[in-house]
C-alpha cells in the first residue's frame, strides 16, 4: 500500500524493500509481542518526502492506515503518521 518493493527475502526473517532511494529492512523475531498487542505507539523511522500532502492521497487511496493526518508542527515539519497492521507506525515529513 505504501508503494514500496520487494528488494530481497532471507526466508521468514528478513525482508528488504525499496521506494525510489528509501530502503527498510524488516526483521521477524518469533517470541517478539506486535506493538498493536501491547499498545506501542512508537514511531520505527521518520521518511522526509517533498510533498507529504500528495503521498496522504496516495496511501488514503491505497487503504493505508492513517494514524494521523498532515499537520504543520512546531518543529518545522509537516507531517503524517502511517501504521501496518502488526502496529508498526512511521512518520512522512516535508519541511515548512
């Protein structure tokens, strides 16, 4: 949903995917508890985009979950939180 791919698998520990020049690798520990199980609300990385707005369309459109909208923050980014749904959540900025 987040438009990334599929860059290599090592079985069913790791993944490795791509968008453009943004890589993630994504582990599986078997005895690890999923954020959504115990209610982390923990962000794993923070992706800066030119245009956080359009990629709020694109995910929205795709069914992403949303965790929260674009918003100017005080900080000087305007950002948007993405969740999977193990529990997982990112942050989309662009500067203001």
């Amino acid at each position: 949903m987040l438009g990334f791919t599929l860059e290599w698998k090592d079985g069913d520990r790791w993944n490795a995917l791509k968008r453009g020049q943004v890589r993630i690798n994504l582990g599986r520990c078997s005895d690890a508890r999923l954020p959504a199980e115990i209610d982390d609300h923990n962000d794993f990385g923070l992706f800066m985009t030119s245009d956080v707005d359009q990629l709020h369309r694109e995910f929205a459109a795709k069914g992403a979950i949303i965790v929260s909208l674009p918003a100017d923050r005080p900080w000087g980014f305007r950002e948007m939180g993405v969740a999977i749904p193990e529990g997982h959540r990112m942050m989309f900025a662009q500067a203001i």
